[in-house]
C-alpha cells in the first residue's frame, strides 16, 4: 500500500482511480455533480468535476460555493489516513471526522471506490 504523504498526492490517486479502474467510473456513470472537499485545519479546498464515465478533473485549491456535494474534513490528515487505510470511510463519517454539508451520504458512497 503507498503511504500517502500529503493532500496533493490523494487527490492525484483520486484521478489515477477514477481512470484505472473502470468499476469506478461504472458507477460514477450518472454522477455528474461537482464535489467540494474543505479541510477545516487548513481552510483548504479541492474540486472534485466528474463527468459521468467520460472524466474526472481535479482542481486543488478551489471551491465552488454552489456545489451541490460539500464534505468538510476536520483535517487534512483525514483525507490522508483514509487512503493510507488507517481509517475506513464509514468510521470516519461515524466519528465526526467528515461532514456532509450538502448533498447526502448516499453521494459519498458513490465515491468510496475513489477515495477510501
């Protein structure tokens, strides 16, 4: 398993992802909603625009306030123990360690496959 060091490196595999493997972008095939991740330490934003099963481009540093996904991360370091497997999606949703602002849970495991 890599050991993801900092944001920019899981926000390059959610990319890597979503064009590797084709179960992924299967699911993604009728999401078509922009999805903000803030990470509240830091303030920081990411743009996640997947284009059903055609795309994905991810934008870090940049938000979009009427993005009808939003998922706030306590901090950064979230995002990266999630795909260093040192804490599962659901746990951390459980524990308070990532909001859903808009949008519903229901989006976020869309992109597990992605992301966790």
């Amino acid at each position: 398993m890599a050991d993801f060091k900092n944001v920019e490196e899981c926000l390059k595999e959610i990319e890597r992802r979503y064009n590797e493997n084709e179960k992924a972008r299967d699911k993604l095939s009728s999401f078509h909603d922009p999805i903000q991740m803030r990470f509240l330490d830091t303030d920081r934003k990411a743009l996640l625009l997947i284009n059903g099963d055609q795309g994905i481009e991810v934008k870090d540093n940049t938000g979009d306030e009427n993005a009808p996904v939003k998922i706030d991360f306590t901090k950064e370091q979230v995002l990266m123990d999630m795909f260093n497997g040192s804490i599962g999606g659901i746990k951390a949703y459980s524990s308070g360690l990532i909001k859903i602002v808009e949008g519903s849970i229901k989006n976020l495991m869309k992109l597990r496959k992605l992301m966790f």
